[in-house]
C-alpha cells in the first residue's frame, strides 16, 4: 500500500517537472503566445496621382513582444517599407487626362514569435480633370447661341467623351429651311483651377494647333460654353429635347434661352395656363394697387429670416425668384426682372432668393431648378413657372396669375 502511494507520488513529481521544462522553453512560448491584433488602420480612400500621403498602422499585442511591421504597395514609391507608418508617392502619369487606376496596399505585422496579422487595403489613384471630364461626358442638345449678346437661330448638338468633342450645326434659315449639317471635332482639356461647376477648357479643333480659351459653367443639365476670343456663347441641354420658344408678332422678343423642362414636383393649385398669346399692351391692364408705394422699383433681397415679413404679409403681390449667381439662365434673366420690377413697382414687388444662402425656403417649396418663380397673392401661391423668357412672355405669365 504504501509502495504504491510511494509510485503514485513519484509519478505526479516527474510531470510537474516536465511541464516545469517545457514551459521554459522557446517551443512552448511559441505555442501559447497570440499574434498580434491590429487595431487601427489609415488609408486614404483615394489620391490623386503625384500624391503623397501617409499611411498608418497600430497594433496590440499582449505579449508586449516587439512589433515588425512589412508594408508592401503594389504601385507608387515607399520611403521606407517598414514601421508603423509610412511615407507613401502614388504613381505619378505624363498626362493629366488619364483614367483612374486601383492601387493595392499589404502590410504585415510580425510579433517576436514571428505570428502574423495582416491587413489590405485598396487606393483609387485618380486624375481630377479626366475625372470631372468623366462628369460632363455626354450627348447635350443646343438650345441656344449668340454672339456678343446677339441671339443666333441655330440648331446643333455637342457629344463629349473625357477628352474629345463633336460639335454639329445646322442654321436655321428663314421659314422652314435649313443648312447642310455642318460637324466641328477636336479635343479638350481642362485648365486649373476648374471644379465641376465652372472652370477654363483649351479647345483644340482639328487643324488649328493653337487652342481656344473657352470657361464653361455647369449645373447637372445645363453647359454653357463662352468663347472669350469672339464673345460666342452657347448653351447645351443634357436633359432632353428643347421646347418650343413662343414668339409674338407685335413685340420684339428679348433673346432668350429656352424654358427647362418642367421639375417633377407636386405643383402648387393654380388655374390652367392660357395657350401663349400676344399679350396686350401692359398700359391697358389694371394696375392692382395705383397709389405710389414706398420702393425704388429694383427687386427686394429675401432671405429665409425675411420670407414671412416681405413676402408672405406684403401689401402687393410678389414675384419670388429663386436664384444664384452661378446660375446663366438667372444672369440672362437679370435685365429682364429688373425692367419689369420697375415698370410695375406700384402692382407687385420683385423679390430674389438666393437657394445656396437660403435653404428653408427653397426646401418648403419644392425649388429642383433654377430660375424658379412663385407668384405671391395675398400669402398664397398664384402661380408658379420656370426658365428663361422673353420679357413679354415673362409680363404675361404674371398678370395671368394677378387675374
């Protein structure tokens, strides 16, 4: 009995010995230790080509082992290739309109017993001008062209790929008629300093080795292109056909653009509008509100702080147009509203509002495009219609709403 405790205690030494041994050795560390966890990782997302930007990594690891870190970029030039942070130049190009590309990023993070965590990411290297280039590419419909202000009967489209251009014409003749087709091609780049609203392009046309200068201002539909060597202006539509243009027999129309398509919104209640006519002579309609009122005739600045006061609680109708100066629809409006802001300062008041400043009120009333106008009657919407008209055309719709 007592030699068999005597094994048995005999037994329970030897293996406390070997597990003593084994743990004190490098296999046994090896076996127990955790690889390392990372638990931050800075990438940018994307960089331009010729960028360049730091990339980061942090790691935990219980042990307290030191840390070994391997970067490993597929394109683009490391300072350094390891470390917890590095200095990292994507791939540069010779040429400024060239498609974006993907860059890979592998780093690897090694503790003493050599166990491994590892993290990628991926980098899109891009060039801004082909990429805003990449924005405006498309078919675009014109729908107007003048020269030093001087409105030209001309039809065409414009086709832009990211670096190429196809501009047709075809002039409209008096009555039905029309010229041969007439097709300009060529290429294009974008010259800094340019965002996706507005910028300079270098106009190469096939033939000519030297570029012309042009500024271009885009709002998602609409391109207007100038040629500052000749004072041409053209304006494309991207969104659809142009609608018809009424002209009036007895009134000389102001040049114009046509209306933009009407905005997918839930209109106000108003009544039907009337087939465009000639309008009557503005001295033979009733002036709502006779007697002088205090005002110069130019149109009143609203603001969302000012609505209520100015518009809503006005003596006389009001005219909300919602505006912008970037806008080239509302510029070439801008002699219009301000003629007809005088002409009838003792009828209505000629209220602008600038959507970028004053985004309550052009959200409460649904406002997609610009310019937009809401006819104000006695705190409630008369009317409401958009784009850019003649002068005549613009009277009539107001007085249509003033009935």
């Amino acid at each position: 009995m007592n030699l068999s405790k005597s094994i048995q205690i005999s037994l329970v030494i030897l293996i406390v010995l070997q597990i003593a041994i084994f743990s004190g050795c490098d296999q046994y560390k090896e076996l127990t230790n955790d690889p390392p966890e990372i638990t931050t990782f800075t990438v940018p997302a994307e960089v331009e080509y010729g960028e360049t930007v730091q990339l980061r990594i942090r790691a935990f690891d219980a042990d307290d082992d030191d840390l070994t870190y391997i970067w490993d970029v597929s394109e683009g030039t490391l300072v350094s290739d390891t470390g917890s942070e590095v200095q990292w130049t994507a791939p540069e190009s010779d040429e400024e309109m060239v498609p974006s590309k993907v860059v890979t990023v592998n780093v690897y993070v090694r503790d003493g017993s050599e166990k491994d965590a590892s993290k990628t990411a991926t980098i899109l290297v891009y060039s801004k001008p082909y990429r805003i280039a990449e924005v405006l590419s498309g078919t675009y419909r014109l729908v107007s062209k003048s020269v030093h202000g001087d409105p030209v009967q001309v039809a065409g489209t414009l086709r832009l790929t990211p670096t190429t251009f196809t501009q047709e014409f075809q002039e409209v003749l008096e009555g039905e008629a029309q010229s041969l087709k007439q097709f300009v091609t060529g290429s294009y780049k974008l010259v800094r300093p340019f965002n996706q609203s507005s910028g300079t392009i270098h106009w190469f046309t096939h033939g000519n080795p030297r570029p012309s200068v042009i500024t271009y201002t885009w709002d998602g539909r609409f391109l207007a292109l100038v040629f500052r060597a000749d004072a041409t202006q053209y304006i494309y539509n991207r969104g659809g056909a142009v609608p018809e243009v009424v002209e009036t027999d007895d009134v000389e129309p102001e040049p114009i653009s046509p209306e933009p398509i009407e905005e997918d919104v839930e209109p106000e209640p108003i009544a039907p509008e009337p087939e465009p006519i000639a309008p009557e002579p503005v001295e033979e309609l009733e002036e709502l509100n006779p007697d002088p009122i205090n005002t110069d005739g130019k149109p009143v600045t609203i603001t969302d702080a000012t609505f209520n006061a100015k518009v809503l609680n006005a003596e006389l109708p009001v005219v909300l147009e919602f505006e912008a100066d970037w806008c080239p629809f509302c510029r070439q409006m801008k002699p219009v509203v301000e003629s007809v802001a005088l002409e009838h300062r003792n009828t209505f008041i000629i209220g602008k509002l600038d959507i970028d400043e004053n985004r309550q009120t052009t959200g409460k009333y649904k406002v997609n495009g610009i310019p937009t106008y809401l006819v104000f009657r006695d705190g409630a919407v008369a009317a409401r219609f958009a784009g850019a008209m003649p002068k005549v055309i613009f009277e009539q719709k107001i007085f249509d709403a003033l009935k």
